[in-house]
C-alpha cells in the first residue's frame, strides 16, 4: 500500500492503516520524543501523545509538503506542550552566558548510549533548549516562540546545557586516561 493509500485510509479512520502507519513511524518520531523526554518512559508516553494528536488530525494533512515531517512537527509540539503544562517547569532567566567560544568538544571514543543519557539528565529548562537548537536545528527566536521565554533566556540555558554536558563528557574522558 502506498503512503497516499494510508493516509487516506487513515483519514477514514481504519484502524489496519492506522497500525501500519504506526509501525512504519513509530522509530522516526520515538528519535525526536527521546531527545526532548528525561527517560525512555515520558518518550513512550509522548510518542503515545503525538500519534493519537496524528491520528485525531490527520484530515488536515493537505497533501501539500512532507507527510514525515508534518507528522514530526506534530510530535515536537506535542513533546513540548507536555512540558509547557508542567508546573514545574521553570526557563531559567539568565543574561550572563557562558563563553562559547569552548564550544568545541572531543567526541570521538564517547559511546552514543553515553551522550543520550547525559542529555536525558539535563534540566528540563535546558533539555529542551539544547534539543531543540542542537538536535533541531531551531533558532533561539523560534525556540523563545515555542517555549513562550525570551530569546536570552533561550541563548543562556543552551549555554548552561552545554557547561553541563562539557563537565561530564570531560569526566567521562578522563575516567578513560586512567583505566
């Protein structure tokens, strides 16, 4: 069956199309719920969130442009209202930026399972922002959109995530000099 076919199939609500269009995305849109949740869990459960927000939209889709990447933005935005609705949540305000000029980091003998995990255990607050800008290429003006913060508040958490992440890839490369 062709995507136009699922689609359209999905779009009459027919839960076979529905089920092969889950497992044809599932591991796409599971990459950009990973990247922005603090666990494997809160992934699953946005991934859940974003394909019922696919299903319950999908006779918007037009036609027009990429299906993938409706259904991504979708995903992204549905990551992010989850964590627009927490409470705890808190953008750090913050003019004084780190200097980014140390912005270069070895990676070359850094397990990927490693730099996820670090990821995962940023600051929500700084997740976020280093996901979006770094793994999504947003700007700091489109993120301050979407996270309703200001642009500074945007520049100074990617900074803070990136000290953070520097001091424990650091770690993790000095434990290696010394094994």
């Amino acid at each position: 069956m062709t995507l136009e076919e699922l689609i359209i199939r999905c779009k009459k609500q027919d839960a076979q199309a529905q089920k092969e269009l889950y497992t044809k995305y599932n591991r796409i849109l599971f990459a950009i719920c990973i990247k922005y949740a603090p666990s494997i869990e809160e992934a699953e459960d946005c991934l859940q969130d974003a394909f019922i927000t696919i299903f319950q939209k999908i006779n918007q889709y037009s036609g027009k442009g990429s299906f993938e990447g409706w259904m991504k933005r979708i995903t992204v935005n549905t990551v992010l209202q989850k964590y627009r609705r927490d409470k705890t949540v808190r953008m750090q305000e913050d003019v004084q930026l780190y200097d980014d000029d140390e912005d270069t980091i070895e990676a070359e003998e850094i397990p990927l399972e490693f730099l996820l995990k670090i990821v995962q255990e940023l600051p929500t607050q700084y997740r976020l922002v280093f996901s979006m800008y770094v793994l999504d290429g947003y700007s700091h003006k489109e993120i301050a959109e979407q996270l309703k913060i200001s642009e500074g508040t945007s520049k100074s958490n990617l900074a803070r995530a990136k000290g953070i992440l520097r001091i424990k890839i650091n770690a993790f490369s000095n434990q290696g000099e010394h094994k």
